[in-house]
C-alpha cells in the first residue's frame, strides 16, 4: 500500500473514465440545400455546403459518438404546433406555383421570394431541428445539432427575414409537449430573434435570450430591454440590444453577463 499521491497519468486515466459518455446527432443531408431563394440572394445554399464539408474534412461526422441522420419533412401537423394552419396552404401554394405568392404573409417578397419546392425544403430544415429536439427527448443524445435551422424570423402566420418555418420554436414547442417543464433559448445571431420570441411571448415556460445588434441599426428593428415578455411571462423575455461595430470584448462581457456557462 503506497501513500505516494498519484501520477499525472493515473488521474488523467481516472478522469477520463468519469467522463460522460455523450452522444451527439447531427441532422444534415445534402437535401438541405434545397433552401434555395436564388442566386443572387443572401442567404446562399453553399454556406450549409462548405459547413458539412469541413465538418467531413475535419473528421467530425466519423467521430464514434456523432451520428449523422437525414431529416425528414416535417408534417403540416407538426408544422402545426407553432405556425397557422392557414400559413402553412398559403406556403404550399406558393411552392406548387411561385407566381402565386402572397405577399401579405410575407411570401414572395425581397427578402423572402417563393421558389419551386419552398415548402418541402422548409419543412426538411424544420424536420431537423424536430428530429434533435427527439433525440434529446429520448435519451440517444446529449447534443444535438442542425446546422441549417435557426430560421428565428418567421412568426406563426407569416415569413420574415429569409425565414419560412421557424424550426427553433417547432423544437422549443416538441420539447414542451415531451414533458420538459422549461426551456432556456439562447440567440446569439447579431439579428433579433423576433419570431422566436413572439411565439413564447406569454409562456411562462420559455425563456428567450437573445443579443443581437440594437434594432435602431439592424432589421428587424426590435428586440430592445423593454421587451421583456407578456403579462403571465413578464422576465421571461431578455434582450440584449448592442450597438453596431460591438467588438469581441465587448459581445462577450454581455454573453457571460445573461448566458454564462456553468462550470
């Protein structure tokens, strides 16, 4: 029996056996990229190529404990536990014919044009962030990740801001009706997270943080401090307007300030 403290390795070895086994689930597909607005739009398909193919050349995807999954197109019932039954036939018109747009839904404008195919392409990038929101729910991951989702713009009944489905509120919503009792959503886009935040606006179960660039600079112009939540939610709202040209230190401080991490 030694009294002698042990080596660097023994607790190395030691703690890497206390380490967790996580899990995390990957919704990717190359079908993703099917959320085309045009080239000449900003919000470019390639961006989610060059992602996966880094993730590939990086050797993330073929890590023992990520699994890559095709998402699936998210039904209109699904659909359906955030946006508007209504909503959702004006999109698929759209999508059969673009030509039949409806601009008073925010469909077929500048920022938001209809194309051939939107409301399946949506609805995949919807059906990803549901998937992750289930795999957590049942326990085959600790993380989850679509990184073709965040489309936080898009409200119950109408698209905004090069979004269609909020996906973000879709897993929000899954996870409540999986029996999650409350829900801490953190957006860090340097747009506010507008739809996100009026689709939980009186849910008490929901908190919404969001920093962003101040609205008196950046569409969509709100998200500023006062904006904190409806009558049975007040505080469950949280706004971090920045002023525009923030630098690192400064984003940060506001970060740790509202989100730091734990540990």
């Amino acid at each position: 029996m030694s009294d002698a403290a042990p080596t660097q390795h023994s607790t190395a070895a030691s703690g890497a056996a206390r380490r967790p086994d996580y899990q995390t689930r990957v919704a990717w597909s190359e079908s993703l990229c099917d959320y085309d607005f045009g080239p000449r739009h900003p919000m470019h398909p390639s961006r989610l190529d060059l992602t996966a193919r880094l993730c590939e050349d990086l050797g993330l995807f073929s890590l023992p404990r990520v699994s890559v999954v095709e998402p699936h197109v998210a039904s209109d019932d699904e659909l359906a536990a955030v946006h508007t039954r209504e909503y959702i036939a004006a999109v698929r018109r759209a999508s059969e014919d673009p030509s039949s747009s409806d601009p008073a839904r925010g469909l077929g404008t500048e920022d938001d044009p209809a194309f051939a195919g939107m409301h399946e392409a949506s609805a995949r990038i919807a059906g990803g962030s549901l998937e992750a929101a289930d795999a957590v729910l049942d326990g085959r991951a600790q993380h989850a990740v679509n990184f073709a989702g965040g489309m936080h713009h898009a409200a119950a009944d109408h698209a905004s801001g090069f979004c269609i489905y909020n996906d973000a509120a879709l897993a929000i919503q899954r996870l409540l009706d999986g029996g999650i009792q409350r829900v801490a959503y953190i957006d860090v886009d340097v747009h506010h997270g507008d739809g996100t935040q009026g689709v939980f606006w009186n849910d008490p179960r929901v908190l919404t943080v969001s920093l962003h660039e101040s609205g008196l600079s950046l569409f969509p112009g709100t998200g500023f401090p006062h904006e904190i939540g409806g009558p049975d939610a007040a505080g469950m709202a949280v706004n971090v307007a920045l002023p525009a040209r923030t630098g690192d230190g400064g984003w940060l401080r506001a970060f740790h300030a509202v989100a730091r991490p734990r540990g």
